[in-house]
C-alpha cells in the first residue's frame, strides 16, 4: 500500500536522480511511500528480534491511519499523552529518514552512531569517531556500500517543520558534536543528511504530511576518503548485518560479524532454507517466521513437502506468521566472512529486491526480507 508524501529539499546540489522534477534543477514535491517498506525500517530499527506484531501487512501504525491516498493520522495523532506523542513521533521519525535514504539517495546501510561512538575495541581500526561536546548528536552514520559513509538526523513530530526554524539551526549544530579522525589523527569531513517529518492529522486539516531533506557536513579539513571510508563503511555494514542477522536467530554468527570476530571451526549454524510461493520467482533465503500466540507448528516438513497446518481448517484467520529472513548469496557471503575464507567488503552481493509482488511483501538493497507466512515455503534444513 502507498501513500502521497509532501517533499522539501534544501542544500542538495546536485539534485539526486529520484527526486528530479520536471528538471535536473527542480525537486520532486511529491513522492510515494510504501508502508511495507516503512515498516521493514522501522522493524529494523526499532526491535531487537520479534516484533509486538511481526506482520507488514499490520504496520502497528496502520491502524491509526486515515484511509486516504495522504498520509494522515486519526484524532490527533499516535499516543495518549505528550510525552507518549513524543517518542512514537520520533520512532516514526527515524523510519522515515532511513526509508527515504534507502529508497532515494542509495543507503542500504545503518548504524547508530551512540553504539559505534562509545565502542572502544579493537575493532574501530583506521579511523577514531569521537564527541567533540555534549548534547545531542546524528542518530546514524549509514553507507552505500562502496566505502562511501554519510551521517543522518531524524526528526518526527506532529509541529510545525521549516528549513529557517531554530529547531533546524539546532539540528544543524548536532553535525558539530562528532568527529571522524582518520588513521593519522587528523579530521575529515563526512556527508550528512538531516530528515525530518511532520506528520498531519485529522486536527489539523490544513496540514499535509511532508518530508523536510537537508544536506549538511560535518567539520575537517578533507573529505572522508580512502581507507578511513572503507573501514569506517565497513564497521557500518558489521553492525547492520549484526542486527539483522538477530532477526533471524543466528546470534553466534551476528556477534562474529559485528565484533569483526572468527567462528570456532567446530561451530555449526544451523539453517532452513526458504524460497518463494510462486513458480516464477525463484529466490531463496534463509530465515524463519514469527507467528501470534500459538503454541503448535504452522508448517510440517515431511519428505521435502510444506505443509500448512490448522487445527481448525474452516475458521479464518486463526493462524498467521510473517517470516523474516536474509537472502541466501547475502547470508552464504557472511558466514564466510566469520569463518575467515572471505573479507566483508570483498565480493559482498550486489542485491535486486522484488518489487510489486504483494503490498505486505518488503525487501531491501541488503537481502532482508519481510513478508506473510503463506508467501514462503521452507524448502530445507541445513548445516554451515
């Protein structure tokens, strides 16, 4: 399911190809938003493995939504109280900034910067992040990829959002309170983005939901390059793999890859393997489902047969899962990174997702998937 989503850009030279309007110099003002994507970042982002309620097709915000082709909340938004307004405003607020990042400005991955900032292992090699003040920083520093490594602000709220507020101003400032040093010491600058969302509601007519995008820097001398960018991108591209990896059970191979860490060569993963429902998508993944209060199976595995089970085959809706799971070629690539037979960055799989295949179906540029139980059939149980 889509929605229409107001857009404002400011400092963005050149303007990124997705966004461009009718020219190369004027922004889109309006874009679509997919909500099962919404929800696979803010499932990411939010939990550290099962969901409240796993299914897409359910965004737990959803609910509160007015049926409009806008992007519009009942009443006067999510929560009962201000301060409960609040925090899920800015839970809401990060989804969107990593949505938009992904989708738009080619980001597929994240961290956030209060784990790697106070990480004081071994593992942060080439490069030094450090706070340069107290206060507030960027929520994430994210990657492409390809060794190049932005910082990111989210904001949410449901008040009033301008490019010359001093809220803004202040937003900015938070670039100023973290710096990348490289091997040598000495600072460079890194790209950032600032995303913030207002979110309109039935009290506020008037209001349009709309998406307000800067582009600012931190400070240094030079831009972030060579091997602090690849290192850096790399420990990135650890954590994210680290916490997918314990959305799908594996945390033995999450901890090896966020801590840069090898597997004991006796230790066995253990796996099931999972394909599509349909005949002509033949992708395969590794993972598993979650599933409402149920204490028996919802698939038997007899003979290399799926099959779907209920107690009560005539009764709608008693049982339903989402599966959760990492692309194969994506998950194969890890494991022989935390066994010591490959580097992360080397060969890492260039991932296309499906697209349009069902509106409660997300998949990303980094091979995780989520969708409904009934789109997915185990296909094996395997050892790595």
């Amino acid at each position: 399911m889509k929605k229409k989503l107001q857009l404002a850009l400011n400092k963005y030279k050149p303007i990124p190809p997705k966004l461009q309007g009718e020219s190369e110099e004027s922004p889109k003002t309006i874009i679509d938003l997919d909500l099962a994507a919404l929800y696979h970042h803010f499932y990411l982002d939010t939990y550290g493995t099962q969901p409240p309620n796993p299914d897409p097709a359910q965004f737990e915000h959803m609910r509160f939504l007015v049926p409009d082709d806008e992007l519009r909340f009942q009443g006067e938004g999510v929560g009962a109280s201000t301060n409960a307004k609040r925090a899920k405003s800015s839970e809401m607020g990060q989804a969107f900034c990593r949505w938009f990042l992904h989708e738009h400005l080619g980001i597929k991955y994240f961290a956030h910067l209060d784990r790697l900032i106070d990480d004081t292992s071994e593992n942060l090699h080439g490069f030094t992040l450090e706070r340069t003040a107290p206060g507030d920083m960027p929520d994430y520093l994210c990657s492409d990829g390809a060794g190049s490594v932005v910082l990111a602000e989210a904001k949410g709220r449901y008040t009033s959002v301008g490019f010359n507020t001093k809220q803004f101003e202040d937003w900015r400032k938070q670039f100023t309170r973290v710096r990348v040093l490289d091997s040598k010491g000495e600072a460079v600058w890194v790209k950032g983005h600032i995303v913030a969302t207002r979110f309109a509601t039935e009290s506020t007519p008037k209001v349009q939901t709309k998406l307000f995008a800067e582009d600012p820097i931190t400070e240094g001398r030079e831009p972030l390059s060579g091997e602090t960018a690849r290192s850096l991108s790399g420990q990135i591209i650890c954590s994210h793999y680290g916490n997918a990896l314990m959305k799908i059970d594996q945390p033995l191979l999450a901890l090896a890859i966020r801590r840069s860490r090898r597997l004991e060569s006796q230790s066995r993963i253990p796996v099931t393997l999972w394909k599509f429902a349909f005949d002509d998508q033949q992708r395969y993944f590794v993972g598993g489902y979650y599933a409402n209060d149920t204490n028996e199976p919802l698939i038997d595995l007899e003979n290399g047969l799926a099959t779907h089970r209920s107690r009560d085959p005539f009764r709608l809706g008693v049982h339903s899962g989402t599966f959760v799971g990492v692309e194969l070629s994506v998950f194969e690539h890890l494991v022989k990174v935390a066994r010591g037979d490959a580097r992360l960055l080397d060969g890492l799989p260039e991932v296309e997702p499906i697209r349009e295949i069902y509106s409660g179906i997300s998949m990303l540029r980094d091979g995780s998937i989520v969708g409904p139980l009934s789109m997915f059939i185990p296909v094996s149980l395997n050892n790595y």
